[in-house]
C-alpha cells in the first residue's frame, strides 16, 4: 500500500514517514502541491495524506487535480486546528476524511487502515488462498493456521502478490510497492525477498514466470 504524503512542514513529514513506513506502507513525500499533482502519472500512490495549507498551491486545489486524475483516490486532509469551514470544505471537495493537527500518530493509522480497507475488494481485510491466510489489518500471516513470522518487506511483498492473486507481477511493479522514490534498491532486491518469502511459505506457492515477474495462483490446491 503507497502513500503520498503532501506536507511542507517537514519535521512532521520526516516523523510520519518514519511512522507509517514502520506500520507497513510505502511513502513517497513532497512538499508541494505541484509535486504531488506531477507525480500522479508514473506510480501513482493508493492513498494521499494532504495537508490544505502548501505553500505553492491551495490543498483544495490538489485535491480536485488529484480527483479529476484518479477519481476513486482515497484522500485524508490535515487541516489546522478548529478550522471547521475547512473540513467542510475538503468534505464537499471530495476528501474521504480529515484530521485536525496536532494528531496523534495512531489515530492517523487507524483512518488510513480504514481508507485502504475500503479500497480493498474484499469486505474483510483477511486473504486466504491455499493454505495461506494474510490480515492486513494486523499484518499477521499463517500458514495452515501456524503464525509466520515476516519482516516489513516480506510481509509488503506477499500482500501484493495475494492482492493480485492470478495476475503477474513484474519486478518493477513490486519495486514500486515496496520502495518510495529515493530509497536505495539492490538489484536483486526483490529476488532476494522472494527468496527468503519462498522458505516461510508452502513451495510452489509464489511462481517465477521467467524475465518476467512472479505470480501466486488462483487456484492451487495443496
Ligand atoms: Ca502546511
């Protein structure tokens, strides 16, 4: 799950990143609008954290550019305190949900799992395929009811692939969800995570489709 978080007070955009990359996303950060309004047509991010006050652009202004390119974009606002005509405002203007800063760090979680629940297919945040099951609520996953114990990017990396079970995935589409811009990516970065996936998890369960990608069938049975 990546997101885009638009802040130009950068201490506390330094602290959420941190924060929401520990918990499981990916971040890609600016700290402008126009920024954030460029960088929808690459690798457009799953969710956006934006903060109305930027100092190029007016948030409600990125908010309708980042709606009019991605309709269905899950956007929280971060408005000033007591600004209640703001939150009116960037309701009306189609944000998904608001907070009032200061904030607590949980709360703005919490709003995100809700948001990227929804996003979800799914009604429940639970993927069961084989004998594999993955919450993403708690990020926890069993193997034939067993916990298995993944560290952040394993736990990304698999998410993804069960997300998009029957689909393949190419190297840079899983580099994409995994890392944000700038981070430093070994070239076998993602082989490596497989690999260490691969021996936590039933064989044959990710499938290598050569120069390609990797894919997790629909369909197998033991
Ligand atoms: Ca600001």
């Amino acid at each position: 799950m990546k997101v885009l978080l638009v802040e130009d007070d950068l201490p506390l955009a330094r602290g959420l990143s941190q924060a929401l990359k520990r918990h499981g996303f990916a971040v890609d950060h600016v700290a402008r609008g126009r920024d954030a309004v460029n960088s929808m047509g690459l690798n457009p991010p799953d969710l956006v954290v934006l903060d109305l006050g930027l100092p190029d652009m007016d948030g409600m202004a990125v908010l309708k550019k980042l709606r009019h390119q991605k309709a269905a974009l899950p956007v929280l606002i971060l408005t000033a305190r007591d600004a209640l005509n703001d939150k009116v405002v960037a309701l009306d203007g189609g944000a998904d949900d608001y907070l009032s800063k200061p904030f607590e760090i949980e709360e703005l979680l919490a709003r995100l799992r809700v948001l990227s629940r929804r996003l979800s297919t799914s009604l429940s945040s639970e993927i069961r395929l084989d004998s594999v099951t993955l919450d993403q609520a708690s990020q926890k996953v069993t193997v034939d009811g067993e916990p298995v114990a993944l560290s952040r990017r394993e736990f990304m990396l698999l998410n993804a692939l069960m997300q998009n079970a029957g689909r393949i995935q190419t190297r840079e589409v899983l580099e994409n969800k995994l890392y944000g811009w700038g981070e430093e990516i070994a070239s076998n970065a993602i082989e490596a995570h497989i690999s260490y996936l691969r021996k936590k998890l039933p064989r044959g369960f990710i499938q290598t489709i050569r120069g390609v990608g990797y894919t997790i069938s629909i369909d197998q049975q033991g």
